[in-house]
C-alpha cells in the first residue's frame, strides 16, 4: 500500500526540520518551549475564552492554549497545509479535546472563514514570514477580534540572520568561498534577500502594520543574540532545512556541486557543525496589541 506523500509542511514539520535525527529533534523541541509558553501568556486567555492560532503547524501553541481555555472555551487552528490540520485533528482526538477544537484551511491574510468579532485573541508564531500579504493579515487578525480582544505574535527577524563577514550556514569558508557562493545562490533563487516575505521586513514594520491595521496599546520585544552554535550531526545538517520552501543542505550542495567540489566545501563545514565553532545569528521579535474596545472603536 502506498503512503501518501505529506505536503511541503508536514514533510518540514516531522522530518527536514530537524533532518530527522532525534537529538535534534529533542534540541528544536526545547527551544521552543519558552517560545509556546510566552506566545500564549501575552495573549492573556482565560478560562472561556476562543483562540484562533494562526498558522497552527503541528498545534504547538493551539495545543497549550486550549488547556487554558478549558472546556468552555474553543481553539480555532487556521494552517494553509491540510495534513498539518489532519495531524491536529487526529491528535486533538486522542486527546479528547475535539469539543473544543475547530479546523480551518486557510493563509494568515484570508481568514474569510473566521467571523468577524468572534475570537478573543489571535496567536502568531513564525507565519509572517511566509506571508507576502502581511498588511492584509494584520487586517484580518483585527477583524476576527472582538473589541478588546488581544493580539500576540512571535517572529524570526531574518534579515539579521545574515552575516556580514560572509559566513555560509554560520560557517567561516576561506578557501572555499567560491563554493559557498554557488550553493547560496540556489536558496536566493529561491528566496530573493530584497523580495522574500522571510526578508522584507523588520521588526519595525511588524509595530507599523500592527498600527496601521487599528490596534493600540502595541508593545515590542526584540531579543537578538550572536554566539557559537552547539555542536549538530553533520549527517543530520545535511538532511535539514531551514524552512519548508528550501532545499536541505544536501541537496542544495549536489544541485550547485560537482562531487569534487560537494567533498572540498563538507571538509571546511564538517568540523565547524561537529565542533561547535560555526556562528549562531539570530533575532526574534514578540509582539503585542489589543483591538480598541467598543466605545473608542465608536470614537466616545
């Protein structure tokens, strides 16, 4: 019997995220823990309240929420992947939450679906960067809000991922520059640096649009840290993707390589993932916003 191949998330989500090695799996999975955990306290949910979590994925955040929420309460999960929504609906069932959980198919920016002043709050973890229509989804999300409703957002900052010393995968490459070039240039055909939703914002276009779309009391965090990366399985690197549109490593170097050339550029990056050298770059941005209640949405 064959199995049906897994869309483009769902295959990201359970196997090239973490190129399906266990330890990182379990590393990925920790680091995102505090990530789930502060996403649904700056929602403020309450006992009753209906969450629509946007971009559910695999139902981290959706999950959590509704064990907040509690039986009185609804979650909505809203995905663009149906078998990441399948995945939560057969997970919520085992569970036994199903009461409570509602599955939508749809992109951040067209929520059509949802209604409008229905939910209590709205969670966003890493969508908008795949969103190109990101003015239109923060429209959407203050659509669905009831008045007073709360906004809570967690987003990669990209653009500050880049290294300015010419680094590839955080790896210092002299000697083999002309190398990393050809495989950094199979992701930016793919993932233009000036036009990709995952690079053409900022932190502040998120407070901008967030503004722009009608929420107040709109509040920023921006952590950003540059430190050594822990030592990875090159095995497991190769295997891996940085998001779900890309190519793994592996793949990009046999597309960009000669076998000769794929040998010389794994001998300068091998030791930096196994040893712990490589640099890690990285910025995230929490945001938070409420959708002004009735009487000041009156002008009273």
């Amino acid at each position: 019997m064959t199995v049906p191949e897994e869309d483009q998330w769902a295959a990201w989500f359970s196997r090239r995220r973490h190129g399906g090695d266990p330890e990182q799996l379990r590393r990925t999975l920790e680091y995102l823990a505090p990530i789930r955990d502060r996403v649904v306290r700056n929602a403020g949910l309450s006992v009753g309240d209906t969450v629509l979590d946007v971009g559910c994925g695999d139902g981290l955040i959706a999950f959590a929420a509704a064990q907040v929420v509690g039986p009185s309460g609804l979650v909505i999960f809203s995905d663009v992947s149906a078998d990441l929504l399948a995945r939560c609906h057969e997970l919520a069932a085992e569970l036994e939450l199903t009461d409570r959980c509602r599955f939508v198919q749809a992109p951040a920016s067209e929520l059509g679906e949802v209604a409008g002043m229905s939910v209590d709050a709205v969670t966003v973890r890493s969508v908008l960067i795949y969103e190109p229509a990101k003015a239109d989804s923060f429209a959407e999300f203050f659509r669905v809000l009831r008045p007073g409703g709360r906004l809570s957002i967690f987003e990669p900052i990209n653009r500050f991922a880049a290294s300015p010393d010419g680094r590839f995968v955080g790896c210092n490459v002299d000697g083999v520059t002309d190398l990393a070039a050809k495989v950094r240039a199979v992701y930016e055909a793919i993932q233009p640096r000036d036009t990709d939703p995952m690079l053409d914002f900022d932190e502040r276009d998120l407070l901008r649009q967030a503004e722009q779309a009608g929420f107040d009391d709109i509040h920023l965090r921006l952590d950003a840290d540059i430190r050594k990366h822990v030592s990875a399985s090159w095995e497991a690197a190769l295997r891996s993707a940085g998001n779900p549109r890309i190519p793994t490593l592996g793949e990009a170097m046999h597309q960009a390589l000669s076998p000769d050339e794929v040998a010389r550029l794994s001998a300068r990056l091998r030791p930096q993932f196994e040893g712990g050298t490589r640099q890690d770059r990285m910025a995230v941005a929490y945001v938070t916003a409420k959708k002004p209640d009735q009487s000041r949405v009156n002008g009273s």
